[in-house]
C-alpha cells in the first residue's frame, strides 16, 4: 500500500531535520518524529525508501568518493551554467552591433 502524502512529507521533513542536525537518520528516530511505527517504516516499501535514500545521502557525504562525486557534478553544473553565460555575452555582442550599424 503506498504512503499517503501527510506520511510522506512527516518522514521526509523528519529525515531533513535529522540531516541539517548532523544526527544519523535512523529508522527508530525518523518513526519518532514523523509520529509512525516503526514497523511501518520497515514495512512498507516505499517508506523505507525514503529513509534509505536519507541514510545513503548522509553517509556519502562524509566519505572522499562521496565528496568528489558531489565535487564533479557542482563541477558539471557550473560549466553549463558558464557556456549559458558565454552564449548571452555573445548574443548582447551581435545585438549591440546590429544596433551600432543601424543607429
């Protein structure tokens, strides 16, 4: 049975509040908080995914493979973000002369 959407957002803002603490998201204190069994959590699958992706996130920021993954795409992102750059620079450019050679 899937999770309804109050369940969910419990969970999902408990594993957050655990994560910006910098206290290990576990199953007995996500169900704490989020006001669920823990069995449920166990239970239901796609609740403990929720949790397990929180778990995983956390412990891949603190180890080098994490980190550097993490480093590589925030390396990826801003490359796109400065060839979007270099493209507006460049259409100003043709627009700015267009202009001169019009005015």
């Amino acid at each position: 049975m899937p999770a309804d959407h109050d369940q969910l957002t419990r969970i999902e803002a408990a594993c957050a509040e655990l994560a910006a603490a910098g206290q290990p998201v576990t199953f007995r204190e996500v169900a704490a908080r989020a006001q669920i069994s823990r069995t449920t959590l166990y239970r239901r699958a796609d609740l403990r995914a929720v949790v397990e992706e929180h778990r995983a996130r956390g412990r891949d920021a603190t180890t080098l493979t994490g980190l550097a993954v993490q480093i590589d795409q925030l390396r990826r992102s801003l490359e796109a973000v400065a060839a979007k750059v270099r493209h507006h620079e460049e259409t100003i450019r043709r627009l700015e002369r267009a202009r001169r050679k019009s005015g």
